[in-house]
C-alpha cells in the first residue's frame, strides 16, 4: 500500500466542499484509477471525476503529470480546472 | 549579458509605480524596458461585477513562473524580468499582474513580455472567481478558461 495526499482547488474544491484528502492506494495505482476510485464517492464527485481525461488538469508532486502516472508513497496529488489567471 | 529576475505573488494590493520604479532602476546594460499590467475590467459588460477572488496553488504557481521566466530569458537578450501576481479579493480596476522586461533592444522587450504573459495566462496555477450584485441578489462565477488564450502560445 501506498500513502498519498490529494488536493483540490478552485471549483472543484468548492463543489466538492473539499480540499485534501490522505488516502492509501494499491500499489501500482495510477492516476486515471484514482479518478475512477474518486468518482464512486457521490454523484457530486462523479460529475467532476467521471471524464477526467478530458476536463481535469492534474499534478504530481507540483509538476504536471498525465492519467497513466503511477503514485509512489507520499506524492502529492492536485486536481484543478484550467486556469485563468493574469 | 547578466539577469535578474523576480517573481512576486501577494495578496497586498500592486504598488505598480514601485514595481515600474524597480524596472527602470535596474535596467542594467539594456536600452528597452516594457511594462504590462492586467487589471480587474471595469466595463459596460462587467457591471454588476463587485469584485474577484484569486486562488493559486502556493509552491507549484512559483515554480511555473520561474520556468517561464528561464524561457523567456534563454531565448531573449534580457537583463531583467519581473512578474508580479495578485492573489486574495480584488475589487474592480485593482491591478491583478505586471510584467516588466528589460532587453538590448525594444523588440525583446516587447515581444519577452507578450510571451511570459500568454504563457502565464495558460499555465501558471491561478483561478479567478467573479462577484456579481444585482437588485440584492449576489452570485460568484468561476472564470472559464478561453480557447483565445490558448491559441494565443501557438504562436511563440
């Protein structure tokens, strides 16, 4: 088993009225898996998570990293919406 | 040719004739400086607008930046390049950023700050929510992102 953090931002963690999560995973637990896991929480989670390839941007470890990223023990996760700044 | 660069995320409001002052201050060798600053609209379409909450994603936001400073730096003569960010509530015609660059020339100048600001606006980990009033009723909007500021680092 693996122990991460995930974090939430901006829309997401409002909708979701969440902004970190720890969780332990298999070993071998990629990103995309975690979504399909978060998905399953509630109706509100499976809106955000259900078609994460496409609507979601992530980061591992505060870089940007892609669905098929396999979580190592203490990584960081962050799921966000694209961003508007400036 | 010697860089400086800096990166400033606050959510105090933008003393922008400080900022400027820092640039033409620090110009080094170069013989162009060009300063950017983005503000809250005040407009006709953004009339019941009230305000905007920043979020960013403190640690990783400035790790961004920085990366698109070295890029703009390895691929421009600049001496100094400086990217100021508001975070927290900002109220309407509050400066949200500045981009000060100074090049060689007024054509790095220029054209460093367009690139370090379409890359901000489509990287950097900053989210803006609106605040709207109108007849007593209050709504906060989340901003989309555009396809236009996406097009806009094709370019680059």
């Amino acid at each position: 088993m693996v122990r991460i953090k995930i974090i939430l931002f901006a829309s997401f963690k409002e909708l979701l009225n969440c902004s970190e999560i720890e969780q332990q995973l298999d070993n071998g637990t990629t990103i995309h898996s975690l979504c399909e896991s978060l998905a399953s929480r509630g109706e509100t989670w499976e809106m955000v998570f259900s078609d994460a390839d496409k609507t979601i941007k992530v980061a591992c470890n505060q870089q940007m990293a892609d669905m098929s990223t396999v979580l190592k023990e203490g990584d960081e996760v962050a799921f966000f919406p694209p961003v508007t700044g400036g | 040719m010697q860089v400086t660069k800096q990166i400033i995320i606050t959510d105090e409001p933008l003393d922008i004739s400080g900022l400027n002052r820092n640039i033409q201050s620090n110009q080094g060798e170069s013989g162009a400086s060009v300063i950017f600053t983005g503000n809250v609209r005040v407009s006709d379409e953004e009339q019941d607008l009230t305000g905007m909450t920043l979020e960013h994603y403190p640690g990783m936001t400035e790790s961004l930046l920085d990366e698109i400073l070295v890029q703009a730096i390895d691929r421009w003569e600049l001496t100094r390049v400086l990217v100021a960010h508001r975070v927290g509530h900002l109220s309407p015609g509050e400066p949200i950023v500045f981009v000060g660059t100074c090049g060689l020339h007024r054509k790095e100048a220029f054209e460093s700050a367009e690139f370090i600001m379409d890359y901000l606006k489509n990287k950097a980990t900053f989210w803006k929510k609106e605040h709207y009033s109108s007849n007593g009723l209050k709504r906060d909007v989340w901003v989309e992102s555009k396809q236009s500021d996406l097009d806009a680092i094709e370019r680059w």
